[in-house]
C-alpha cells in the first residue's frame, strides 16, 4: 500500500501568482464539524443503477444557506448560464489569450466551498486562465440566486455533470483535456464526478473533500451545521449516494485528493479511501500539502496545475 505523498509547490511564477491570489472564502470561516473516517458496508449494485433508481426526499427545500451578494464578474470574466435539466444556472467564465476553435485549450472548472460562490474563488484559480486554460467557476443549484433547492452532494452533482458537458462544447476547449477540482465541499461535488464513464473528464482533484457516509448524521445532530442536512442522514442509500468511499469499485476517471497536512479530518478520510482504492485497483490517490483546511488551497491548486500542465492525454 502507498504511503501518504508530500508535495513542495515549485517556486515558479504561476506557483506565486496561486499563492497572492488564493482568499480565504473556499469553506466556511467556521468549518464544518470533521467527517470523521469511519468503515462501512459496501453496497453490490453498481453506483449508476443505484443513483438512477433513488429518488432523493427533502425534508426542508429551499435555497443554500450560503451567504452572498450581487457581484459583477472580475476583470476578463464573463457571465454565462448553462442548462442542469429544467434549471438555468449561472457561472463565471474565462478563456485564455489566443485560444480559438483552431487553437483549443486545456480547461478547468472549478466548484467552490462554502456553499456561495465570492469573486475570491475566482481569483483562486485565475492563474489557470494565466497559463492558458479555458476557466469555468459554476455556481450550483440554490446558491447565489439559481433556482433549484439545495440538496448537499445530490443535485449538485447532476449540476456539476452539466457544467463538464457545457465546457466540453465549447469551441475553443480542448475536450481531451477538461479537469475539474473542488476545494472543502466543491470537492466532495468533484469527487463524485470520478463515477460517470461518459463524462468528457480527464481527471478530477479535490483538496479537503473526501466525505464519508457518517459525517451527514453527524452534522444533523449538531447545532450548528444541522441546516445543511435536508434528507434522513439515517438512510444508508441518501448517505452511501452523496459520497464517493463506498463507491470507490465504480470509479472509472482518476482523482487526487489533496489534503493538509494540519487537516486532520480529511488526512485519515483520504488515507482510508486510498487503502481501499489500492485494494480494488481504482485511480484515486492522497496527496498531501502544507497548510491546513484553508491554508492547504493554494498548493493543492500549485500542484495539480503543475500535474495537468505535464498530462498527456492518449489521442
């Protein structure tokens, strides 16, 4: 079994430009309690069939109860909609110079923490756009005005899913060469988005977004995060749904799952998860950065532009 990997950003200018520009908004300025790593039962149907077949029961609809305010896009940015089923939701866009149907380029796209979008998550990954991808930040079903109810790892991923096709049909993007990262709760989001064969997905990242089943029951007994939880977080088929650890036997694209060395939470969930990936032979691995929750942003992002930036797609 591998052993956890430690990554030193490379000092280039790209590298320096992540560290200037990444805010401190990516989660809550309260985390989250810790989704603690806990084993649990393997389901045998595969996740797809499952999915398909469950339907999600809310008990409480109604937006996110992420905070936000009416933001006009950032220098170079674009505001765009694009379709999720019968939901129509927006997302800020940007494209490199000089890329063109004839000249296309890697793209990223980018799902935020703290369950609102803020121009800082822009500025996280401006850098991308800097060395020459095609960037999309979504802003999910619920958040920031959209239409849709909130639905913490459901719906949202079937938004994810969208945002990816939508990219992938633009002319100047390079559809061999779409990555999609996620930071806290964007990153449970891109996590999951490592299940669909048929999604135009080189690879997925995450940094401090490797969830487990037990942390939803957790979080609804609590005061303080009990809000977030809107279905039966007793119900083994909306928990085992929303995560990606007990379906690591589906996984068909690749990801990385970044974690702060000073995040302890979500070192042993992606340790766990990688152990269990190793066993069955499935594309997931734990990196591990400098920096904790928040902190650990910024290299995480260092690293995998570096990773995406040496990623030779087969053709």
């Amino acid at each position: 079994m591998p052993g956890p990997r430690f990554f030193q950003a490379i000092p280039t200018v790209t590298a320096l430009a992540l560290a200037v520009s990444v805010g401190p908004a990516g989660c809550r300025k309260t985390p989250p309690e810790p989704p603690e790593a806990t084993a649990t039962r393997a389901p045998t149907k595969p996740y797809l069939a499952r999915r398909h077949a469950h339907d999600t029961e809310l008990r409480v609809r109604g937006p996110s109860p992420g905070k936000y305010e009416e933001y006009r896009p950032a220098r170079g940015v674009s505001a765009v909609t694009y379709p999720s089923g019968d939901l129509s939701l927006v997302a800020w866009y940007a494209t490199p110079l000089g890329a063109s149907g004839s000249n296309r380029a890697p793209a990223l796209v980018y799902f935020h923490g703290d369950f609102a979008f803020g121009p800082d998550d822009f500025e996280s990954v401006r850098p991308f756009v800097d060395a020459g991808y095609v960037v999309m930040t979504p802003m999910l079903r619920g958040e920031n005005g959209n239409p849709g109810d909130f639905e913490l790892l459901w719906g949202e991923v079937d938004d994810a899913r969208a945002a990816i096709e939508w990219i992938a049909s633009q002319p100047m993007v390079d559809r061999h060469r779409i990555y999609a990262f996620g930071h806290s709760i964007g990153g449970g989001v891109a996590a999951m988005l490592s299940l669909y064969p048929s999604l135009p997905l080189r690879m997925s990242a995450s940094c401090g977004g490797i969830y487990m089943p037990e942390t939803f029951a957790r979080w609804a007994a609590s005061g303080r995060n009990a809000e977030l939880v809107r279905f039966d977080a007793e119900d083994a088929e909306e928990t085992e749904l929303r995560t990606l650890g007990p379906n690591l036997a589906w996984m068909v694209h690749r990801h990385i799952a970044y974690v702060g060395a000073d995040d302890p939470w979500f070192v042993d969930n992606a340790a766990e998860l990688e152990r269990r990936a190793w066993e069955l032979g499935k594309p997931f691995e734990r990196v591990v950065v400098a920096g904790d929750h928040m902190a650990s942003l910024q290299p995480a992002l260092a690293a995998f532009l570096v990773l995406t930036q040496r990623d030779q797609p087969p053709r």
